[in-house]
C-alpha cells in the first residue's frame, strides 16, 4: 500500500546532492565565530532579508523566543493573533523564558486589523496596566491555513506598530511560501520588520535550523541571549551547509506544494463528507466535517495516508517536497471516494 505521509511539512528528509554538501562542508567553532559555513548561510540569509545581519538557531522556536526577549522587557505584553503559533505550541517560552504576556486579537486569516488593535492599546495611559512594547505577525499563517499578508496588509501592520511606538516581528516560518504565493520578494515581504524568522526545515528541506534576522545590534545580542539559551552551536557547518543548499534549490519549487495542494482541495470539494473546504492559499490545507475529525484521519489512515486533526471537526493536510504529483493523485482519489 503507497504510504503518504502529509502531516506537516516538517517531516522532509535531505536529499542525497544535501547530504553530499554536508559531507564536504567546511567547519570550525561557531561560538568563536569560526565556522566558516555557519558565516556564509548566515551571510546569505541576511542579504535574501535585506536585513543587516543574522544568525543561525535551532529553531523557529528558538528564534522567536530570542525576538521576544529582546523586543519585550519583562512584565510588558506582546500583541498577536489568537491562533499565532507562537502563542499556541511554543510552550508559552514568551512568558517562561522572556517574561512578556501574549495579548491576543482576532483577525479573519490571521491577519492582524487596525480596527481589532486599536482598543487593546487604549489602556496604556493607565500607570498601573502592563505595557505593550511589541508585535509578532506570522507569514504564512499555520493555524489559519497558511494565509499570506498581502503587500497591503504589511504596510498597515507596519504603520501601527510605528505609530504605537512596538516593535515589529515576523514569524516568518514558511516565509518562502508566502513570497512564492504572493509574488514578493522575502525582502519587500520584510522590510518594514524589526525582526523576522524563518525555518530551513519546512518546505525548503533542510533537517535542521531556522535564521533569525534583524540589524546589526539586533543580531548582536540575539548571539549573546542564543548562548544564555544553551544554543551556542561548534562544528555546525553541516547543519548551515544544509541550509545553503535549501536556500539555493528549493525556493522556487515551493509552488509545486502549492499547486498540491489545491489539487487536493479540488477532489475534496467533490466529497459531500467534507462540509467546508478552505481554499489553500500555501501547502496547507484545511477541511472541515461535520463528523468527528479522528475517523477520518483513522479511515485514512487505513488507506496509508498520514494527517493531523486539528480541533473535532477540522483536518490538516500538509504538502511537501517528498509528496510527489503521484502521491497526491493517489490521496486525491481516496478523498474523492472517502465514505
């Protein structure tokens, strides 16, 4: 039976011309700042970003945590979404660790509104209420089915946070998929960001690390708290080697996911069971059913066909470079005939 495994992203395996670059990647200590690969992803990354500089992290976790503790003195608040993924499965390390309070708003798509913003800053002439001091956006958005700000929307979240004097993040996890989709470029997507993520182990696949980006004093203590953190790496160019090579070969084939994805979302619009289909955007996938989520992701399973039930009524599909155009003609027959 074909095994098709689409419950994240995450899930990529390096390919053999990545595993030949990690191989015969030179290294050195990169807490001496001696690890000639690690400088050159990082270097590369930053200009991709048009940002100053940046660093290698573990992590997209890790990387936003970093942003939180910077942007964010202990006891003030950072404003996002209601269904950010750093709010959702980051184990509230913005609070743990950094010390700030999420401050949640709603927003249809994940994207954060002037109209939705503007009575959550009201109180901040009240001496004895917390301060806000910044704002964390994510682009695409995971758990709103990996929508993308468009160019509009940038510029007014950008707009707000320079009014209301925050700072500006973006969790830009998927942030290639998001400038595939939209047609921008990482650096018009990001140019009004203090800071911004994004993950070389989603659909670029790499196995590993995420860039946290910013200027140069930004970067400079984001080193020195990634060290505090215990993320202080040595002979990590094979990790950085990974990266480049992702950056260099699979950005432009992240349209192939997408194209996957509204494949997928086609056949299921022909499938009464699922009662509401939500028009992929990305390589996420949302439906909806009136029917307990885990029997369809167990009937599916028993097909050979690997997702994710998000809440009791919604299924996640995920596509990826290791989902072949075969792998989804096949899922797409099954969600076709699915009972």
């Amino acid at each position: 039976m074909r095994r098709v495994d689409l419950r994240s992203d995450t899930l990529t395996k390096p390919s053999e011309a990545m595993r030949k670059a990690m191989l015969q990647a030179p290294v050195g200590d990169d807490v001496y700042l001696e690890d000639p690969t690690i400088l050159a992803l990082e270097e590369k990354a930053a200009d991709l970003l048009g940002m100053e500089s940046a660093l290698f992290v573990s992590s997209g976790t890790m990387g936003n945590l970093i942003a939180a503790y910077l942007h964010a003195p202990r006891g003030t608040e950072v404003l996002m979404h209601e269904r950010a993924h750093t709010y959702r499965t980051e184990l509230s390390g913005i609070s743990a660790v950094a010390g700030a309070k999420p401050l949640l708003a709603s927003g249809d798509r994940g994207i954060l509104k002037r109209e939705a913003l503007e009575p959550l800053m009201n109180k901040r002439a009240i001496y004895y209420m917390e301060r806000t001091s910044a704002i964390f956006i994510e682009n695409t958005h995971n758990f709103c089915g990996g929508s993308v700000w468009n160019a509009l929307e940038l510029v007014e979240i950008a707009d707000f946070a320079r009014e209301h004097k925050l700072a500006l993040h973006m969790d830009g996890a998927r942030l290639f998929n998001a400038s595939v989709a939209s047609g921008m470029s990482a650096k018009e997507i990001v140019k009004d960001c203090h800071s911004v993520t994004f993950c070389l182990s989603k659909g670029l696949g790499a196995p590993v690390g995420s860039i946290l980006a910013g200027d140069r004093d930004f970067v400079y203590e984001a080193r020195r708290t990634r060290k505090m953190l215990g993320g202080g790496m040595r002979q990590a160019g094979m990790l950085a080697a990974a990266g480049i090579y992702a950056l260099d070969h699979n950005i432009d084939r992240l349209a192939e996911d997408h194209q996957h994805a509204q494949f997928l979302a086609k056949a299921a619009k022909e499938n009464p069971i699922f009662t509401q289909v939500i028009e992929p955007e990305t390589n996420i996938l949302f439906l909806h059913t009136d029917r307990p989520a885990v029997q369809i992701v167990e009937k599916l399973a028993q097909r050979g066909i690997a997702v994710l039930s998000l809440d009791a009524h919604t299924i996640r599909f995920v596509t990826h470079l290791d989902v072949s155009t075969v792998d989804i003609n096949y899922v797409s027959e099954v969600l076709r005939e699915l009972k």
